[in-house]
C-alpha cells in the first residue's frame, strides 16, 4: 500500500470515528466528558461538573486498529481490542462501575449480565493474575463474547451460559436486542438454565468473588439479601449493580438499599445519572467503603444535569 492511498484510508478512518464520536455525544443531554485526539488516538476526558471524577485516574484511549481491523482500548496498563466500538460503555457503563475503586491484577470478577462484554474487556485484562466470570444466559450474547475473549486470547476467563437467580434450575427467557434480554416466569419454548449466588460462588469461584458487576434486568431485586449476606460476611468484596430497572413499578435500588440497611456493616449508595447504579461494599473495605461515602450520591447528581439543562436554555 502506498502512503498517498494509506493517506486517504487514515482520513476517511478519521472522519468516520468523529461521526461515532458526535453519535455517542448526541446520547447524552448534559455532558461532563470530552474526547481529546493524539495522533490516532482518542482519549476520553472528564470533568467534574456532575460530581463524578472517578476516584482512580480513568482516562481511556481507544483507536481504531486499521491493520486488526478492531477497536484497540488502553485503561492504564490495560490493553485489549473488541470489534464494536467502546466509547459509550466507557463513558455510560464502565465509568460508572468502577466510579469508586478499580480492579486488582489478583481480582477474581462476576460480570452477570455482560451484554457485549466491552467492561468486561477491560477487568479481564486488568485481573491478569485473577479471574474473571462472564454469566450470559443470551445465547446470541454469549457467543459474541466469547469470540472476543478468543480475540484476546484471555485465558483467565469462564464463560457460563447461564441467568442469575433465587434457585438452581431452569426459567423462561426472552431475548431482545440491545442488552435487554431477561427472563420471564412463562416457561414457553426458549428457556435457560439458572445458577444461585451461593451455587454460582461454589462451583465456579470457591476462592471467592472480589468484585461484582450487575446488569441482570431486575433480578437484582431478587438476590439482594444474597448478595448483602455475601459481601457481609466477605469484608473484601463489593458489588456495582445497575438498578434504573422497574420491579412491579418499582427502581430496583429501591428494594436493594431495603435489604442492604438491614447490615449494619454494609456501606452503600445508588449514584451515577448516566447509568444509575447502586454500590456496595464491606465497611472493613476501608478504601472502597471510604469512596462510596463521598461519592455523589443520584439525586445531587440528577439535579446537578437538571441545572445544567436549564442553563442550555437559557443560553
């Protein structure tokens, strides 16, 4: 290829991937991130204007690989590639999780519910000397990450098609597109298989789950007593659980906080606008515990982008 025609292939690269980045922008009413290009790389920067200024530094630069043909992400020392691009779950997802601590290289994960696994990605690569657990009962899903784990050649992860719920067993499933597949009590034809927190934890992870990332649909709601139990009696876990779902019209972080006041050694706190999320943590989880406190909690945040609107039109 000669450097006149790779010119052109660059620029029109280039183009394209500000056309993502003005797509992704668009998403967002009230934006405290911005994208910064250096050379082929673009890095996402944020600012503190909502009240989130992730407690580690979070600054990811992510290209596209013209060569792989693949999106190449950096996170710190983290280096991995997916073939969609990852600037909205960076931005509305990932931030979001890990808004008050970050993974360990000996980390052992629960990705429940990783749709297409681009956070996963990255605490797969993070937790080089752990391990990481995708639970993805999707089957369209779940064979799209594990061409990414075999992308990666990761061998520190487990993929399990299975759903999180109260019982070892089966239960009916539909599957919808954008990550928004979930099961549903109707056995009907299309049906999964199901694991237990206690059964999951046992059989997949006997040396114990460190850090869990949810997005399971509701099923949150199910496990919250579970899952506080866990993370009680295990002072070195936490948990980020997307909680915006509905449970007989109720926010899931509504039934959650319910079951984690009941532990007087839990810490907790539903934060994030973007993606709102509900943290957890052991209060002999010192740091994470500590940032979860000063975190901004969702409705300051909320009000925060309520400001922000109502200068835009006045503006």
């Amino acid at each position: 290829m000669d450097n006149e025609v790779a010119h052109k292939i660059k620029a029109k690269l280039a183009k394209e991937t500000e056309e993502v980045i003005r797509e992704v922008e668009s998403l967002f009413d009230v934006r405290d991130f911005y994208f910064q290009k250096t050379g082929d790389w673009y890095a996402l920067k944020f600012l503190p204007v909502l009240g989130y200024k992730p407690i580690w530094k979070y600054e990811p630069m992510v290209r596209y690989n013209l060569q792989l043909k693949l999106w190449e992400s950096r996170i710190g020392t983290a280096r991995f590639f997916t073939s969609g691009c990852p600037f909205f779950e960076f931005i509305c997802e990932l931030r979001g999780y890990t808004l008050p601590g970050t993974i360990s290289a000996d980390s052992v994960v629960l990705d429940a519910g990783p749709w297409n696994g681009i956070s996963g990605m990255y605490f797969s690569t993070a937790a080089r000397k752990g391990k990481v657990l995708f639970l993805e009962p999707d089957a369209e899903s779940a064979d799209y990450i594990a061409a990414e784990i075999k992308r990666n050649k990761f061998t520190n992860t487990e993929l399990i098609q299975k759903a999180l719920y109260v019982r070892d067993g089966e239960i009916g499933f539909q599957h919808r597109a954008g990550g928004a597949s979930h099961i549903i009590a109707d056995l009907g034809q299309n049906v999964v298989k199901t694991l237990s927190l206690s059964d999951l934890i046992s059989e997949y992870a006997p040396e114990g789950i460190d850090f869990f990332k949810m997005d399971i649909e509701g099923v949150e709601a199910s496990i919250a007593d579970d899952l506080a139990l866990y993370i009680n009696d295990n002072p070195h876990s936490w948990a980020a659980i997307a909680s915006y779902h509905k449970v007989n019209g109720i926010k899931s972080f509504v039934i959650l906080e319910k079951f984690f006041s009941q532990y007087p050694d839990l810490v907790f706190k539903t934060a994030y606008p973007y993606h709102e999320t509900t943290f957890v943590a052991n209060v002999n989880n010192e740091e994470v515990a500590a940032n979860i406190r000063k975190m901004t909690s969702f409705d300051v945040g909320w009000k925060a982008v309520q400001r922000a609107l109502k200068q835009q039109v006045k503006g």
